[in-house]
C-alpha cells in the first residue's frame, strides 16, 4: 500500500459525492481532506479504478522532499580538558 494524492481538477469545489464515494470505497483510507485534494492510503490498481469511475479527478503518487539542515555548525573543533584544540 502507499500514499496518493488525488485532486479535483474540474471547475468549481470538489463534488461531495464523488467525496462520499472515496470514503466508502474498500480498501481505500482517506487519511487527509483538504481544498481540492485528498491524501489516501491504498494500493495503486485501487486508486486507478476508483478515479478511473469519477470525472475529474487525477491522481499521484505522494512524494517527501527532504528538507536541508539549516542550523549552525560550529566552525572550530572543541577544546579539549588542557584548553587547547583537540587537533594537535
């Protein structure tokens, strides 16, 4: 199983119906509802069949984006117990 986004593209917000039916559909869990999208958790022949019976609607497969390390690294290595810099 994995994580897909599907998106109402058509005009207008999303058909509560077309909401009602994803809900209901076996083996799908929506996991998170929000503006035009949802994020559900099912199989991947699954999500197709079930955007597949709906205008529309398309689909994706949920993608994570690692994000850098912002904070600050030190810029000198630290000193060791006789006050001197542990490199010598």
């Amino acid at each position: 199983m994995g994580r897909y986004i599907l998106r109402f593209t058509g005009t207008g917000p999303k058909p509560a119906a077309d909401v009602k039916r994803i809900r209901a559909a076996p083996r799908v869990t929506v996991i998170d509802d929000s503006g035009r999208m949802l994020l559900v958790e099912a199989t991947e022949e699954r999500v197709k069949e079930v955007v597949a019976a709906m205008s529309g609607w398309s689909w994706s497969p949920e993608r994570t984006i690692r994000l850098p390390d912002l904070r600050p690294k030190p810029r000198r290595k630290p000193k060791n117990k006789n006050g001197r810099s542990s490199d010598r």
